[in-house]
C-alpha cells in the first residue's frame, strides 16, 4: 500500500501550494538520455542532458510554467517593479533549506549572481544577465529581500530569472574563491556534495549506464492537501544512445515514458499502444524548426573562392526566395512527419501562440513564380533545362546533411529534388554532426546546411543571438559582410530596441516586423516544425506535457504512479 508524502516540516517554512488534485506518494519513474550528463554545475552546463539533470536539482527565483509558457513564483514568493521597470525588489520565501538541509537566504541569492556574471567564470548564463550592455547589480536588503537594477527598461524581466539556478554559498563559496568553480560538482562527484533547492537530488551515478536521482524531502512544494512534494521516491534515467533503442526498451518494460519520439516510431507505437496500453502525446508543432540557409559569411580571410564565386547567387533576394517557393513543405510535413509537422515560412512556431505573427504570408509552392524570381535574378534556363547564372556558368551547389538524423537527410533528397526542377544541381554531403558544425561555425567551408532550432523560451529575447549581425548562432553569417545590408540593419535595431519595450503591444508589433523581414528575405528558408510526439505507461499521472522542454518532465514534482 502506497503511503502519503510526508507532512509539513516546522511552522516558519514558506512553502508554496500548488493547485490540482492531490497524487500518491512512491515508486520510482525510469526515462532516458542519449547520452550522459557532463555536469551538475549550472555555472558551466552548456549540453541539453546536463541541463536537463539540473533542472531537477535545482530551482530559481521567478519560474516559466511550460504548460502556460507564463511566469510564476517560485524561491522568490512576490516581486515589485520601480523606477521605469529597471528595480526589482524580490521577497524570498523564508524557513527554505536546500537538499543539504542547509538553510537558503538572500546571502545565496547575491552569490550565485555573482558568481554567474563574474567573467573569470565565463558562465553561459553571463550574456543573458547583461542588460544595456551592462551587468545586472545585486544587492541584499535584508535575510530574504534582494534587489535587482538594469541598467534600462527589461522587457522580459521577469523572464531572465528562469534557469539561473540559486547555488548552496556554504558548498561552493570556497571553490569560486579559489578560482576551482569550474571543477566543482562533476557527475562522478560524492553526491553528498552536491545540495539544490529542486524536487530531487543525486542519489547514484554510474558511468555509461545510469544516473538515479532520489527525492530532496526539503522541498518546498506542498500539493492542495499540504503534503510536501514531489511524489516519486526516484528518478532513474538510463544512457540509451539512440531513439530506435529507446522505443525498443520502451517496448519491452524497461523505460517508463519517451519525452519526444520522432514520427515514424511514433507510427510504430500506435499501430501497438492499444495492446500494451501506452498513452500517446501528440501535442502539435512546438518551438522546433528545421531550415535551410546558405553560407552568406565574408569570407575574405578565408581561401574558399568557389564558395565566394557562388555567394553572389546566395546573396541575392530572388534566388533565396525562388529556393523557398520551389520547396515542397507539404511533401515534407506528409512524407518525412507521416503528417506530424506544419509548414513554416518564419521562425516563429505554431506552438508559440503569444508572439507567432499570423499575418505572415503562406504562399503557396510555385515553380512558375520561383522561375520568374530567378529570371529577375538574371539568371536563364538553357534548352535542356540547366540553370545557368549571368556569366553561363550551371547553377551547382552542395548541401550538408548529418546522415544520423534520418528526418533531415530525407528532407535534404526532397530538396533536391524540388530544386532540380528549376534546374539547379544540388549534390547532398553526408558528414557526422559534428564535423558538420565545425564547418557552418568555424571554418565556414559549405555552402548551405540544413540545421534545427529549439527556442528555449517563448520570448524572443533568447532569439537576439540568431538574429542580431553580432550574435553567435547567427548561423547564416557569423562573420558578417560590411556594410550591413539595410534589412539586417533593421533587423539588429529592432531585435534591441524590443527588449525595452514594456507595452505588450509595442514589442509585439517590433517583432511582428522581424518576422516579416525573415520571411521577406529568407536568410534561413524556414520550413516546418515537427509536431512534439511523446509516450508514457499507462498510469503515470499528473502529466502537463509541453510543447517546451522538457516536453513530460517539467513538472516531475507532480508526477506519480495511480
């Protein structure tokens, strides 16, 4: 018989009550990582799996709730804004001890900010704590109120909390003032040096195969009957390299949920779910999308002058967009997602139903129109078809493709071939991800890639580096060609100006117009967004999935066996 969670701790303790029906205490949750987690350190985390460990470990101040894609309390219980929207004043729950049973205060709160914007640490979490060029100021007002300045107006203020994990200044102060913070809180370390404020902490690592996590009985959460959460005595996830493995252990009893499964096992689970009693998630288009783009960086410092030759084809508008009317998205979403995707021509999802700009055009695929383009473009057809540019020369280029994501590699041959009907000749490069990468962000030896992107949030602040000239995932020229051109002039001002915006309608106008700018000019030809497809066992309850991630996981508080 399954007990009830345990009871409240001491009276002082400023929990948080969460709403919903009240769940059953016990058993243990089995899901899967492809690969290992490389940390427990939030400071230094950069790969999904260590992120994703940390999430569990660990807590903030202000949290995103992935099912309403909205900001709610969190460690910090109320927070008031002043002087323009530039302070902050946050109230910290008091009586709160981390996984260590160690008391948490204002004092761990200064800590960790500073500690995540010192640039001798070099945290990944530094550029987004920098407002108007400057770092935020940090200041303790008292046990459990703390102060926040930017140095201007922050339109999504509240939102830059998210994913700044509060660090345990009794564990790690000693490592950040010796200059070893770096080397703090590997996965193989002791877990009982590692203390969080999340729903779990560690309990076992064990190399190549498995990492188990155990409930933090610290947590200060309760559920509307008063008994502190989370539910589940464990998390166990195992180190299952591929998604074809996954859904075979899944299949067989050894994995207890898949949190995305790409559309042709997902076809697989449902031809068997009714006999094995899996429930099934298709939540519709998140914030995934795939896309092409071609290399438009200067590449003057580089020895690539086949490249440079047929840049000046990239470059123009009409060949992008002549590409982009001659792609059969619909084949796509039907053949490569079995009907699981939806066809994009900007990069804001579907799933992002706050900020998507629905007025962007959807035209329809048109090898008249595409032809048309090009012809304006001065490019010409020959009698047996071959496009030839300006100087005669037959319009030949190559596409990266990383052969171990079967979905893009049957995307890049439906390209192809679409394109081979304007007459192009389009040779497809199969390279390890990797190598692939090395060659679209160092050596820029390509000359058009497909890729994905995963928002991480569905503000577009995180998005500054994708579209901003200077930013380090503006993947279609890292090193760009000066002088801007005026819509990438544009798009830098308005990408900046937005984050100062505080009237909803204001910012939301400003990227609108960033939206069109992408979908006008096409530096990535966006294409569809697969749906977000997951599985559970039956009886897992208290599941929100999201079309965020981590799609089923977000809330594992929550979650528990019926």
């Amino acid at each position: 018989m399954l007990s009830r969670p345990p009871a409240l701790g001491a009276q002082s303790e400023d929990l948080l009550v969460t709403t919903g029906e009240a769940g059953r205490v016990g058993g243990r949750l089995v899901a899967s990582w492809h690969s290992e987690p490389k940390t427990a350190n939030p400071a230094i985390a950069l790969d999904v799996v260590s992120k994703e460990l940390i999430t569990l470990l660990d807590a903030d101040l202000i949290h995103i709730n992935l099912a309403t894609q909205r900001t709610e309390p969190a460690l910090a219980k109320s927070w008031a804004v002043s002087d323009g929207g530039r302070r902050y004043v946050l109230e910290l729950r008091q009586g709160l001890r981390f996984s260590d049973g160690q008391p948490f205060d204002a004092d761990d709160v200064v800590f960790s900010f500073n500690l995540y914007l010192d640039p001798k640490v070099d945290s990944p979490q530094r550029d987004l704590l920098m407002v108007g060029g400057k770092p935020i100021k940090v200041l303790k007002l008292g046990p459990y109120r703390v102060e926040f300045d930017f140095a201007q107006p922050y339109a999504a203020a509240e939102r830059i909390f998210d994913g700044v994990a509060i660090l345990p200044r009794h564990l790690l102060e000693q490592d950040y003032e010796n200059g070893k913070i770096n080397q703090a809180w590997a996965i193989s370390s002791a877990p009982g040096s590692i203390a969080g404020l999340g729903p779990f902490r560690l309990k076992q690592y064990v190399p190549g195969q498995q990492v188990v996590l155990e409930r933090n009985p610290n947590y200060w959460k309760v559920d509307a009957a008063r008994h502190r959460l989370p539910y589940l005595d464990e998390i166990v996830f195992l180190i299952v390299p591929t998604e074809d493995a996954e859904v075979i252990r899944f299949e067989a009893g050894d994995l207890d949920l898949l949190e995305k499964v790409g559309a042709d096992n997902y076809a697989l689970l449902e031809r068997e779910g009714g006999a094995h009693g899996y429930r099934l998630f298709n939540l519709g288009p998140g914030m995934e999308y795939d896309f092409l783009f071609f290399n438009l960086n200067d590449l003057s410092a580089k020895h690539l002058p086949e490249i440079v030759r047929k840049q000046e084809w990239f470059r123009r508008r009409e060949f992008r967009q002549a590409v982009s009317l001659a792609i059969d998205r619909e084949a796509i979403v039907r053949l490569v997602y079995r009907g699981n995707a939806t066809p994009i021509w900007t990069q804001v999802t579907p799933g992002n139903k706050m900020w998507v700009d629905e007025a962007i055009p959807h035209p329809a695929r048109s090898l008249e129109k595409a032809l048309e383009l090009l012809r304006l473009g001065g490019f010409t057809r020959r009698a047996d078809g071959t496009l030839t540019d300006s100087q005669g020369a037959p319009v030949e280029f190559s596409i990266l493709t990383n052969p171990s994501n079967a979905q893009r590699s049957k995307m890049a041959t439906l390209i192809q071939r679409d394109l081979s009907q304007l007459g192009m000749r389009v040779n497809l490069v199969s390279m390890e991800f990797q190598a692939l990468m090395a060659r679209a962000f160092d050596s820029y030896d390509y000359e058009a890639t497909l890729l994905g992107l995963v928002s991480g949030d569905a503000d577009p602040n995180p998005e500054i580096n994708v579209w901003t000239s200077t930013g380090g995932t503006h993947v279609w020229a890292l090193a760009e060609v000066h002088p801007l051109p005026p819509w990438q002039t544009e798009l830098d001002s308005l990408m900046q100006s937005q984050t100062a915006l505080l009237d909803f309608a204001a910012r939301k106008a400003a990227y609108d117009r960033v939206q069109q700018i992408v979908a006008e000019e096409d530096p990535v030809i966006c294409l569809v967004s697969p749906n977000v497809l997951a599985a559970t066992k039956a009886g897992l309850e208290g599941l929100e999935p999201s079309v965020m991630r981590n799609y089923l996981l977000w809330n594992a508080d929550r979650l528990y066996w019926r």
